[in-house]
C-alpha cells in the first residue's frame, strides 16, 4: 500500500511545507513577532514593509518565489508519468 500512495504522500508534504512557507496570519497572532524567536520569511517581509525597505522587501518576496516554485517544479517533476504525456498510441 505505500508504493501507492508514495507520490500522494511527497505531494501532500511538499505543499504542506510550501503552504507554511509563506504563512504569515498564524505566526504573527499566535508567536508574535518576537524578534530571533518567530523569525520567518513572510514576517521578515512584513518587517521590512513596515520599515518602508521595499527593495529589501521585493529581493527576500523574490527569493520566497524563487524557493517555491523550485520546490514545486521538483514535486511536479517526480510526480510525473512520463507514459501519460504524449501522443495517445
């Protein structure tokens, strides 16, 4: 049953972590932006904003787009079947 599942389980984790990556709303309600402590992507952004450093701001926004469409493309990539893409035969 887990060779089966195998691909369902990477995707899940995959966009599990790709969701906390850039998650934002429950850090900042829950931990607080207690710096050194919840120090995260997106509240580093968010600090950055707040700053008005918006170049810093855009380049760490990129670097977060970057990572994530990276780690998806991977997943996509493992998870796909070569034997489903093609001409039909």
């Amino acid at each position: 049953m887990l060779p089966l599942s195998k691909a369902g389980l990477v995707t899940g984790f995959t966009l599990s972590f790709a969701h906390t990556l850039g998650e934002f709303g429950v850090v900042l309600m829950v931990g607080g932006n207690i710096p050194g402590v919840t120090r995260t992507i997106s509240i580093d952004i968010y600090d950055q904003v707040q700053t008005a450093n918006y170049s810093s701001a855009n380049q760490t926004a990129v670097v977060l787009l970057i990572i994530s469409f990276l780690l998806l493309s991977v997943v996509f990539g493992l998870n796909r079947r070569p034997w489903a893409v093609g001409p039909w035969r």
